[in-house]
C-alpha cells in the first residue's frame, strides 16, 4: 500500500469518526440513546473505522408519567423485534403499549397491555388485578423504574471535541496526501527535463 492509498483509508476514517460523532450530537436529547464510538483499527488495507455502541447508563429523568419506564442497567425493550432503550409509551386502540412509532412492545407472554388497573412492578412484572399477566423481559439484575425515563449517555461537550479532532485528522491527512502528489508530479516533471 503507498502513501496515497493509506492518506486516503485515513481520511475516510476521519471522516467515519466524525459522523458518528455528529450523530451523537444530533441525539444529545433522545431518551433511551446509547452514545456510539468510532474504534480505529490498522489493516493491511489501511486504517478502518468500525462503529461500537456504549453501555453505559443515561441519567434519569423523572416524568410521572404511569406510562413512562427507565431501564437501570443493561438490556432493552422490544418494540416489534427492534430493541430501544427509549420507555415513552403510549396505549394503542386495542390497550396494547406501543412505542412512538406505534410498533407494540413484547412481553414474554406477548404484546403487553395496559389499563387503568395494571402496574407494574421494578422486577418487570406486569399486573392486572393483582395477578401477573405478563412480564417484560430484563435481563439479570436489570430493574424498571415507573414514572420515568432514562435521557441519552451523550456528552454534548465530549462529542463537540470528538468533531474538531476528526475535522483536524481528516485535514492533516488530506495536507499530507497534497504534499505527495506534489512531490510525485515534480519527481515526475524532473525526470522529463533531465531527458
């Protein structure tokens, strides 16, 4: 691999980092987000960004909303197959929680639904009259926390640092890439007036 090509992987990469990270920024406020990393690795096809998410746990924010469940620890909800860590429910027509795209959330024993005599408690058991009728499925250790959401592990600080030095390493690697194509074009021009 010559300097041009591993300019080029490097710049690419500079600029994966730097979508991620803008990426982070634009989801600063999103409840439920998982701040992700932009991990380099040197290959014999030069550098390669591969893109990691952070488990890390948000800071709560209490809502009192009956509706509304944090996560503490790890683990997600299932939302028609696709996992978020968001909580903000809501009732569809049928009485089942959905999440805000309206895709229903599963509990072990199916779609989970809600009326004004179900609770639910921190271990994920969902009651209805006193008796369970479901249960959302946490992992080991993880609880619920009612009336409340868990906000983005995004540091909009961190973040905004993270876009200025892959905007630097991007620039570097494009003044570096510059400066061998000129020294290839006069290498080149020279050995023309040298004939």
């Amino acid at each position: 691999m010559n300097g041009m090509q591993w300019m080029a992987s490097a710049m690419q990469a500079a600029r994966a980092q730097l979508e991620t990270a803008t990426h982070n920024v634009a989801n600063v406020s999103s409840d439920g987000y998982r701040r992700a990393t932009a991990r380099l690795e040197l290959t014999s096809h030069g550098l390669v960004a591969t893109e990691a998410h952070t488990f890390e746990q948000g800071a709560i924010r209490h809502t009192g909303r009956p509706l509304d469940f944090a996560l503490l620890g790890p683990g997600e909800f299932r939302a028609a197959g696709a996992p978020t860590r968001n909580g903000a429910f809501v009732t569809d027509r049928a009485g089942f929680l959905t999440d805000d795209r309206g895709r229903r959330i599963a509990g072990l024993r199916g779609p989970i639904a809600f009326d004004a005599h179900t609770t639910v408690e921190s271990d994920g058991a969902v009651r209805s009259n006193g008796r369970i009728v479901n249960r959302f499925a946490l992992p080991a250790g993880t609880r619920l926390q009612s009336g409340a959401l868990e906000t983005s592990n995004v540091d909009a600080i961190g973040e905004t640092l993270e876009i200025l030095n892959a905007q630097r390493a991007f620039e570097t690697a494009q003044k570096v890439l510059v400066a061998i194509d000129d020294t290839r074009q006069k290498a080149v021009n020279d050995v023309v007036r040298l004939k």
